[in-house]
C-alpha cells in the first residue's frame, strides 16, 4: 500500500521509502519518510541521515491531524533513494506559465527549464542537499537569490569564471557523507577550462546541473545531468542574451515561486541583455550588487546580498559610492584610452592598471567605461593588464566578422605557450596572459581585427576557422 493511500488503522507491510526529513523533539527524533507518492512519520531515539533507505512495517495512527506510523519493524536498505527521486520528480506539479521574454530560444528552453523545475522541487520535497556555486556578478547573485527561493542550499560564491580542478576538489570535499548531492553551478561553467573540473565533480557521484548562458565551447552538456542553457538550442549569438540569472528566475516561475520575478530584469541589467523590459531601478539594484561583489570574498553567502537588497539605509549608501567611484574614474578613462586601428573596424586599448580606482569598479568595468564612450562605429576596446585582457565589442565589429570568443579560440592555437583560460561571447570575454606577454597578443588581436572576415579564408591568418 502507498503511503498516500493509506488511512487510520492501515497495516503497512516492508514499504521502500527514504527519510526526507527529521525533527529533533525531547530525547528522540520525529522522522518523515517518502515512498515517493505520500508521506508518513515515526518517532525513534536512534539517529537516521536524510536520504537514508528504509524498509518500513507497522500500523499508521492519526496523531492531532498527522498520520504517523507505529513501527513495527525497520530495516536499512541501500539502493532506493535515486528509484523514490525518480518517482517524486515524474509526479511533481510544474507551473506551465507563459515565460517573461518571447521568442522562439525561449519555447526551446522550456521542457530543460520544466526539468530543471522538477529537479529543485523533488530536493525540497526529500530534503536532499544541495550545493549551489554562483559567479560574482549581478546575474549569477540574482538567479542564486531565485533559486534559493525555491531550496535550502550551500550557496558559495564563484570569484572565477572558470569552474577549476581546484575548484572540483573543494566542492567534492563539502560533499562528502552527502546521500546522491545536487551540485548546481550557475552562471559559469561552459567553458573549455571548466572540462576537467566538471568531470570530476560528476565522477564523485554528485548530480550536476549547469544553468549558464556563455558558449558552449567545454561540451559541459556531456558532462552534466540537467543542462539548461541557451546555446543548446541557439547557435547564434543572441543565445547569450538569455542570461543565467534571468533562466534561473524562469525555473523559479516554473515551481510556482512568483515572487523571484524582480530579480529577472536585474539580472538582464547587470549582463547588458535587453529580452525583458529593464527599468532605472533595476541598473541600480545590479550596480550595487555588482559592488558588493567586488568586495566580497571567495566564500561569501548569499546572505550578504539579501540583507543589503532589503536595508534601504545600506542600499542607498552603496548605490551612492558606486556611483561615485564611476563618475571617479571616467575622466581617467578618457584620457588613457588609446585608438591602435582605424579601419572598419576600430580598436581602442585602455591600461586598467593605469586608472585610479580601488577595488571598484574592476578591470572589466574599467574596459566597459572604455567601451561606452567611444561612439557607435564598429569598434573593439581591449582592456589590459599585466597578466591578462578583456574585450568589449559591438555589435557593428561583430557583423564585420569579429567575435571574440573566436579571436580567443585562435589566440590559444597559435600563441598557446603564453596564451591560457578564458572565454566568453562574441561580444563580451576576457583571457589570461603569461606575464610579459601582453603586448604581444595585443599586436596580434589587432591584426586579427585589421584583417576581419578574410582571417577565416584559406591562407588567412587562421584558415579554417570562422569568425
């Protein structure tokens, strides 16, 4: 008999089930248990771990409104957690709700969003554990507090875009003793140098969910369980602008939780995407979270953001020195910012490390400043520093054949022994550089930039591969 089925007086007989949740009440625990259609509860003095299998008999009672069951004997048994999830996540009730943004990538998305949905669901209904990386920027954080929403996790944030074997070993230690973990990494990942480290988190028997927005370049659906990302079903570069953060919001949606939806344009403002409606107040709520961000260390919770979102005291007081901090540097930016080409495709280079700022705004920021300021024409600012760059490009470059994701691709191929990590859009990336290097590759983008669509003919600077 089924626990749902099962009523006052009913005799349930070595009934497969899984503890989803325990209660600590005087000398002794309340446990609930799932068979995957119903739930019951027992009391017992000895200590069970969540996701525990049990085989169950005894007599159900009502106790003031809660059916329990008066246990007659219970065996621990291995092998029925991933059968009692399955069941759980085929049964759990979706929100099929019309999505924010339009289009047909979205229509694409929604059985992986629904997926997704059920994943989160099923873990709140079993209280499985799960681990959540987010990348430090406004859409991570956002889509982070949306997903939060819906579970508890062990939410950390991600001071890197790349998901590393150091990172993998870290993540694979917080999991240990876990039952069958949910690993969700949110906003990052894709990566070609997210390959290994994805790998491994999956080899240590964790479920891996990827919800990321950037190419798809490190085949990371291979390596993952769920998989929701843009890309999959777009190989244009527009995929992009369906940021993490604003998919992550739509899964929200998709477990009935409403109340994320603020956070979706927020996460669209801080990623520049422009598929919803963006308001004066969501830039704001970005630029303080992207703020905080930089300040914020490698294992700062979620918390940290919450509380500012909520304090208006603290909100307006941090909107105000961003705000300070890039008006502060523009003048700067200005007057360092340097044209290398002028072509039909113009590139402009800014020495970040030359601009005097303190930890914000970043180096990225720094080239987004750069970037904002030089006009309409098809142009690609480069933003340097001793150990690295980032690219800003718009959207005429791109149509003129320049990406540069794709100058990446070429740069690690032919000047691979100073040239590491990195990636991003066509529009939007960064890489690191061997120091001592930098000039170098930057003589070499701009002559990638010089020749532009020809790079990809035969006898072109990198035959065979397209901008």
């Amino acid at each position: 008999m089924s626990f749902r089925k099962a009523g006052e007086g009913d005799e349930i007989t070595d009934a497969e089930c899984i503890i989803s949740r325990r209660i600590r009440s005087r000398g002794h625990s309340i446990y609930k248990i799932t068979d995957g259609e119903g739930e019951l509860e027992f009391e017992s003095g000895s200590y069970f771990n969540i996701g525990q299998g049990l085989k169950v008999s005894g007599k159900v009672y009502n106790d003031r409104g809660f059916l329990k069951i008066d246990v007659g004997s219970l065996k621990k048994t291995d092998g029925i957690y991933p059968k009692i999830l399955q069941k759980i996540e085929n049964n759990v009730e979706i929100k099929d709700v019309p999505l924010l943004a339009s289009g047909e990538t979205m229509e694409k998305l929604k059985e992986r969003i629904h997926g997704c949905a059920r994943k989160l669901l099923t873990a709140k209904k079993t209280g499985r554990f799960c681990l959540l990386r987010f990348h430090n920027d406004a859409d991570g954080i956002s889509g982070a507090l949306a997903l939060t929403k819906i579970i508890d996790a062990y939410a950390s944030q991600q001071n890197s875009a790349t998901y590393s074997v150091f990172d993998a070993m870290r993540d694979i230690n917080t999991l240990q003793g876990e039952n069958h973990p949910l690993a969700i990494i949110l906003d990052f990942g894709c990566g070609e140098d997210s390959r290994e480290g994805l790998e491994l988190l999956k080899a240590s028997g964790a479920e891996v969910m990827v919800i990321d927005h950037h190419p798809n370049t490190g085949k990371a659906e291979e390596k993952t369980d769920v998989f929701l990302n843009p890309w999959a079903v777009n190989d244009s570069e527009s995929a992009s602008s369906y940021t993490a953060g604003y998919l992550a919001v739509e899964v929200a949606r998709a477990c009935g939780e409403f109340g994320a939806e603020p956070l979706a344009p927020v996460a669209c403002a801080g990623d520049k995407s422009t598929i919803i409606e963006i308001s004066e107040k969501d830039v704001e709520k970005a630029l303080v979270i992207d703020y905080m961000a930089t300040y914020a260390g490698f294992k700062n919770k979620l918390e940290f953001y919450k509380k500012a979102l909520d304090n208006q005291d603290l909100y307006s007081s941090v909107l105000i020195q961003a705000k300070e901090a890039l008006e502060k540097i523009t003048e700067d930016v200005k007057a360092g910012m340097k044209k290398r080409l002028d072509g039909p495709v113009s590139v402009y280079t800014i020495d970040t490390e030359r601009i005097k700022s303190r930890e914000f705004p970043g180096k990225g920021k720094i080239t987004t400043r750069c970037f904002e300021l030089v006009g309409e024409s098809p142009t690609v600012v480069l933003g340097f520093w001793n150990r690295g760059l980032s690219f800003r490009i718009n959207d005429g470059a791109v149509q003129n054949g320049v990406r540069a994701d794709r100058i990446i691709e070429i740069l690690k191929k032919e000047m691979g022994d100073f040239v590491f990590g990195g990636g991003g859009h066509a529009r939007a990336a960064s890489m690191r550089v061997r120091e001592g290097f930098v000039d170098s590759v930057l003589d070499k983008i701009i002559e990638i930039v010089k020749e532009g669509g020809e790079a990809a003919k035969p006898g072109g600077l990198a035959s065979g591969t397209n901008f």
